[in-house]
C-alpha cells in the first residue's frame, strides 16, 4: 500500500513540474498549449527511461488522458480538495500502471528509482565519504 502512495505522490509531483512549464492557455491554439506538457513529459520519460520509438508512441496517449484527466479534475469546482486528490490519485496511479505494461524490466527498475527520488529527494550513497579520515 505504501508503495501505491509513493507512486501516487512521485506521480503527482511530476505532473505538477510539467504543470508550471505550461504558458497559461491564453493562445489562440489551446490545442497546442495542452499538448506541450504531454510532449516536455514524455521527452523527460524517454531520456530517462532510455523508452524506443514503439513505447514513445504507446506512452503519448497515456500521458495525453492523464493530462486531460487532471486538467478536468483541477477545474471541478464541486470537488473537494480531499475528493480532487483521491481522483488524481487514481488516475495516476491507473496511468502508471498502463505506462509499466509495456516497459522491460529494468526501465520500471529506474522508474520506481526517479518516482523514489521524487518522493524523498535525491539520496546520499553510504559510500560517499568512505575516503574521509574518522572523526574522533
């Protein structure tokens, strides 16, 4: 279950980076505005994830519906702020599991590592100081 938080919250917290990206949608091609997000998100995946052209072209769709999906939650008035988060949760968290369908192995490896790193902040490796002298 803890596992489901973080990757709920490393997922939230990546659509809010790409939320601030975002121009505001004063343009005349709100198309346009709504897909650069989509487009910012999935070049930061495929850096990282090392994904190929056919999990590019798999993972743009998903990303898209849960950009859309967010976006409509975030403007439902009628929703609390407690019913906006379980939403947006479930979401992600549904999002998340269709981007791991197609992933080998070792890419969900490194992205359970960047949702970690989001989550906690980047951690120290316990061999960091190993050349430093003890201090008594």
């Amino acid at each position: 279950m803890n596992r489901l938080r973080l990757l709920a919250a490393g997922s939230v917290l990546t659509f809010a980076l790409s939320t601030l990206a975002q121009q505001p949608a004063t343009s005349p091609d709100v198309h346009a505005a709504a897909v650069a997000p989509v487009e910012q998100h999935l070049k930061m995946l495929s850096e990282k994830l090392a994904l190929t052209v056919g999990q590019q072209e798999r993972a743009r769709p998903i990303l898209q519906q849960m950009h859309d999906g967010s976006q409509r939650l975030a403007d439902d008035q009628s929703l609390t702020p407690e019913q906006r988060q379980a939403a947006m949760s479930e979401l992600f968290m549904k999002s998340d599991k269709a981007m791991r369908s197609f992933l080998s192995e070792q890419q969900k490896k490194k992205l359970d590592d960047m949702e970690a790193q989001m989550h906690h902040g980047p951690q120290e490796s316990p061999n960091v100081n190993a050349s430093a002298p003890p201090q008594n």
